[in-house]
C-alpha cells in the first residue's frame, strides 16, 4: 500500500481539509459557494481514487454523485436561490477569522491525536484517512456554529458531509456506502428545497429579542 | 410474506395510497385501518419470528419496542383523526396538506419500524434519517413562522445528529473488519455481537462516543436536547405524541444496540458512566426547565427531556434490576406521555392557544378532559398507584442499592420535576374559568385507554410480561 497509491489517496485526503480551511475564512456567499463546488470536486477525485485503488466499481458512481450533484447542481441552484430571495451576499459570522482559523487548526490536531492512536490496527491508509475525515467533519461542524446564515450552515453541512463520505470510502469493503450517499444527496435536497419554499433568509440572525422570545412561547 | 416483511409493506403501500386518496374522512378511516393492521401484525410477532436475515431481524429486544411502536401509532391515529376534524374547521389545515400529513404519518410509521427491525447498522440509520426528515415536515406543516423556524432548528440539529451516528457507525463498521471479513457481514448487527470480543477497543469507545453524541441528540438528552421543545411546540399534537411517546425510543433502541456491542467486549470502555450521565444531567436540567414554561406542549416537552433521562440512566446504571426498571419506565412514559398530547392537544383546541396563562378551570369547564389531564400529570409526574410511581420507585431503589449519591441527585430531579408540573397543573385544571370553553367533540377513548393501561399496570403486572421484560433486561446485560 505505501509508494503512490498511497502518496496520491494522502495528498487528495489532505487537500480536501485544505479546503474546508478555505471556506471557514470566505466572508462572502459566493465565493464560499465557489469553494464548495471545488470541495466537491476534490471529494470526487479521492473518492475515485479509493475506487481505483479498492478495486471496488460501484464507488465511482458515489465519486459520480458528488461531481454532478455537489459540485455543479447544488452550487448553481444555491446561486440562483440567492439571487432570487435577495438574499445578503455577506456572511455573518459569530467569531472573527483569526480565532475560526485557530480553533479549525485546534480541531484538526485533536483528530489528528484521537484517530492515529485509536487505529493503530487498521491500514496505514484507512488510518490517514479517518483522520483527515474526522478533522473534515468537525470543520463542518464549527463552520456550521459560526455562521449566522441559513445559507452558510447549509454549506458547513455539506462539507461536514463530504467528511463522512471520505471516511465511508476510506473503510475498504464498506457496504452500502453508495446508498448513504444518495440518501445524504436526497437530505441536501431537501434542506435546499426547504430554503426556497420556505424562504427562510437569515435564520439566525434575527437580533429582535422579542421576536425570539415570541417564537420561544416565554412572553408574558 | 413473514410479519417482519409486513409491517414494513403495510405502512409503505399505505403510505402511497393515502398521498393519492382525496377526502380526508375515509383517509382518517383509512389511516387508522392500517395502523390497526399493523399493529395485529407486530403482536403476531410474540407468537412467532423468522430467524435473523441479514438486513431484519426481530429478538426479545425489539418485539417489545415494535409491538410498543404499532400500539401508540395506533392510538394516536384515532385521537389524529378527531383532531385533524378541529383543525379543518379552523381552516389552520388545508385538505391538501391533510393529504400529505397522513402519508407522512405512515411513512414516519414505516420508518420507525425499519430501524427497529433493522439488522443492519447501515440499515438502521437510513431508516433513522427518513423519521427525521418525515417528523421535520411534519413538524413544519402548519407553515407559520414559528413553525418553520422550529422545523428549520430540528432539521440542522437533526442533520449534525445523524451525521456524527453516521461517522460512530462507519468507525464500528472498521473496527468489526478484521475478525468479520469486509462486506456485508460486517454491518450485520447479529454477526457484530457474535464476534464484538475480537474488536479493536480504542475503535470502538471513540466510535460509542459518536453514536452517543449522534442519536443522544435524537434522543433529546441535555446539552443536545434544544431542537425538542420547539419541535414539539410548533408541530400538530399528533406529532408531538408520536414524537415524545416514540421516535426518542427509537433513538434510544440505537444506542441500546451498540452499548451492547461494547458490554460484549471486554477491554472496551464501560459505555454505563456515560450514559448514566448524560441521562442525569438531562433528568435534572429538565426538572428545573419545567418552571419557566408558558406554553403546554413546550412543557411536557421538557418533562419528555427528563423522562428519557431517567431511562437513558436506567440503563447506563445497567444489571437485571436496573434495565428491567428501564424498559418498564421506557414502556410507562409513551404511553402516559401520548396520552397527555392527546389530551393538551384537546385543551389547546378547546382554549384556542397553548399558553398556559390563557387556560384556568379546565375540570370546570370540560369535566372529562379536564379530569383526564389530571390523571396524566399525576402518572406522569410518578404518583402512586400509577405504573410511572412503579418503575421510578424501581430505578431509584436500584441504584440506591449500588451508587447512594447517585439515587439522591435521581430523587432530587423527580421531585423537582412534580412540583413544577403540579405548579402549572394547579393554575389549567383548576381555579376560576379563563380563556374560552367550547365544548370539545373529541373522542377520549385513547387518552383513558392508555391511562387505563398505566394504572392497571401500577398495580399489577402479568406474570408473562414480567418474564419477558426479565428476559430482555438479561439480555441488555
């Protein structure tokens, strides 16, 4: 497993965190959508990659699923519903860029020391992989927690699952992982959906204290 | 086709029927029949089951959430169809969306069921998914602002849930790899528990850990509990029983699965503590949110965060007794807790909102749902002679036996938790008349049968059923 396969499968892995770094710093819509799509489209190769290398065909249709649907539909449709709902095209965030950046590189030295050490068994591969998912995910999830926009917490969703993804085509032999990504894609459609019909603009930044209150059944 | 097969089918054909039938009478009626139906199919399971195939498999264990599951699926399809009728009169329901709702009723039934049945970890999540996504539209239906906003809370902490359960199980599809063999075999859950001693440890505590925090959130435990009120505020009553008497359980049953995976190993962590935390930390936050509330649904949410606190304890606690009191709790709390959103969702119908403010002298104005609340809070609440008392009386006295300080702080959250529903209970069900009293048409027989049931079960329990629970508290080790 160590020469090539293995330099190509890390580098891709590794590329994959760098740009969820990416999009943790983007403070306006469309280049975070922008970042996305190229998220995806890193997704894809490493997950073809896996493909090539498990010798395992029915990962490129998961590897064909994240080109198509994340890295083209889901950013055009995103765009166009932000143009459409009028929505700000900044993103509020919750902490500034510096202390995001810093907590994302404290969050993926965590996974770095949780997942070596717990699979010490497992494949050189498998391992370097869960570990780069881990930190992958749990950038989308600090993604999600700083920012205000519906929007923005839509795309630390997905990034955090394109972790999952990583980590499901990282465990060699895993079934079913094409049909959790296909129901993964049927969950982001109808978040998307969801965002259109309902219009929600920017959740979570209603500042209106008596609108939250209100919405919490506590007024007097 | 055997009866695992069955109530699957049943709800999924009903499921496309009922989304295409026009007239929502004969689709009340309908939906109904078919929760009926699969319920008669669910108790034919105690009779006999096919052995375990590689995606279902029914033991012990599960018969007793399934057959739990069908029967308040049942009940809580008549008690809809009355409520459903209130609704359209007050045009807050279009026939349209009604259309939709009762297809969802039964594809979140189907739902339910699939993770229950589910021998397969991948399996059980899908099926996990597919109730969260059903409840948030459900959730969402009555499209005003605060419901949306509810549905738009559950579904993004619904979503981060599932996602971690996702990444717990693919770390224990890795660490059953090398004694199961790559494929299939190694997300079988039978397959798992045979071999769950040759297991990576260190693979499978951090994977616990996930699953823990993953379907702990579906479960509603503190500090991940905060989409639940709001979920069951905003959403029609009927959702809100079905959600607090059975989807938590569900999530529940998940985690009961692969605590078992990790009891059977014997290096791993002892995933107790945890669970036995969580689940205290969640009795005793919730004890104390109860105060503060000024809408019903949202306060016997809360009192659905403590309850499933006190069970998740139960079973951390572990051992025969504990787990036995556990899933007696588990059985008590859907039925008493139903019971109470039928009634609420009368009160709020009768009342016209659901603040609490607005209601006053409930056993005055509407004798029978005013009384019938009372006896829900009162069971509830863990009074004698009522079958809560019996199995708080039974988790407290467990414990007692093993952690003293453990059983006080236990204690404590309960009683807590009674005085602040009876404090709010006090100003509903009596005092002067508030708020308006029409007379309300609905049919109590499912509140005061599964009141009926909690009583009878305080005082007496059969023989058979007894056994089985012991059976199945062995079983959860």
């Amino acid at each position: 497993m160590r020469g090539i396969t293995f330099d190509i499968a890390h580098l891709l892995a590794g590329s994959l965190v760098l740009v969820s770094f990416l999009q943790l710093y983007q403070d306006r819509l469309y280049a975070l959508l922008n970042m996305f799509a190229l998220h995806a489209v890193v997704l894809a190769l490493s997950v073809a990659w896996q493909a090539y290398v498990q010798g395992a065909p029915h990962l490129y249709l998961t590897a064909m699923i994240a080109l198509v649907f994340k890295a083209i539909v889901i950013p055009v449709v995103l765009h166009r519903i932000i143009v459409r709902l009028g929505i700000h095209r900044e993103i509020e965030k919750v902490v500034g860029v510096g202390t995001a950046m810093l907590l994302g590189m404290g969050l993926v030295a965590l996974s770095m020391v949780v997942m070596l050490r717990v699979t010490e068994g497992a494949g050189a591969l498998a391992r370097e992989d869960l570990a780069f998912a881990l930190s992958v995910v749990l950038l989308g999830l600090l993604m999600m927690v700083t920012r205000r926009n519906a929007v923005g917490q839509v795309v630390g969703f997905m990034s955090l699952e394109n972790g999952l993804v990583l980590a499901a085509t990282g465990a060699k032999g895993m079934p079913l992982v094409v049909e959790i990504s296909i129901a993964f894609s049927i969950l982001i459609a109808f978040i998307v959906i969801g965002i259109f019909l309902f219009r929600i603009r920017e959740r979570f930044d209603t500042v209106d204290l008596q609108a939250l209150d209100r919405f919490r059944g506590e007024r007097q | 086709m055997s009866a695992v097969t069955a109530i699957l089918v049943v709800p999924a054909l009903a499921a496309a029927l009922l989304a295409v039938l026009p007239g929502y009478r004969i689709t009340a009626r309908l939906n109904m029949l078919v929760a009926l139906a699969t319920f008669l199919i669910a108790l034919s399971l105690f009779f006999g089951r096919p052995p375990p195939g590689k995606y279902l498999h029914v033991d012990d264990l599960n018969n007793v959430f399934i057959v739990l599951t069908t029967f308040v699926g049942f009940t809580t399809s008549v008690f809809s169809a009355s409520y459903i009728d209130h609704e359209l009169e007050i045009g807050r329901l279009t026939p349209t969306f009604l259309r939709f709702y009762h297809a969802m009723y039964q594809v979140l039934m189907f739902a339910m069921n699939l993770a229950l049945v589910a021998n397969n970890i991948g399996v059980m999540w899908v099926a996990i998914e597919l109730a969260t996504l059903t409840t948030v539209m459900m959730v969402g239906i009555y499209r005003t602002h605060e419901a949306l906003e509810a549905a738009w809370k559950y579904f993004i902490l619904g979503s981060v849930g599932i996602a971690l359960a996702l990444f717990g199980t693919i770390l224990i599809y890795m660490a059953a790899r090398p004694s199961v063999g790559e494929g299939l075999d190694a997300m079988v859950w039978t397959m798992l528990i045979e071999r769950a001693a040759g297991f990576d440890p260190a693979l499978l505590n951090v994977a616990f850990v996930f699953l823990l925090l993953g379907y702990g959130t579906k479960v509603g435990l503190a500090p991940l509990h905060a989409w639940l009120p709001d979920a069951h505020a905003e959403g029609p009553t009927p959702i809100s029983a079905v959600l607090s008497g059975l989807l938590l359980n569900v999530a529940l049953y998940a985690l009961l699965r692969f605590k078992m995976l990790l009891a059977a190993n014997p290096h791993a962590l002892a995933p107790g503590p945890l669970m036995v935390t969580m689940g205290l930390i969640s009795a005793v936050f919730a004890a104390f949110m109860l105060y503060r509330r000024r809408d019903i649904k949202r306060m016997f949410a809360y009192s659905s965060i403590e309850h499933m606190g006190i069970i998740t304890f139960a079973f951390g606690m572990g051992g025969p007794l504990a787990n036995f009191a556990g899933l007696l709790h588990m059985t008590m709390h859907s039925l008493t807790k139903s019971a109470i959103f039928f009634a609420v969702g009368h009160v709020a119908q009768v009342k016209g909102t659901q603040r609490i403010a607005d209601m006053g002298g409930l056993t005055v104005t509407n004798p029978v749902l005013g009384w019938g609340l009372v006896l829900g809070v009162v069971a509830i609440a863990g009074l004698p002679p009522l079958g809560i008392f019996m199995s708080e009386f039974l988790v407290v006295t467990s414990t007692f036996a093993r952690q003293p300080w453990l059983a006080i702080v236990l204690v404590f959250a309960i009683l807590i938790g009674l005085a602040g529903l009876f404090l709010r209970l006090n100003t509903i069900a009596f005092g002067e008349p508030r708020g308006p009293s029409a007379e309300s048409k609905a049919s109590y027989v499912p509140m005061f049968a599964h009141l009926a049931i909690v009583f009878v079960a305080g005082i007496y329990m059969p023989a058979e059923l007894v056994v089985w629970f012991q059976n199945v508290a062995k079983l959860l080790g």
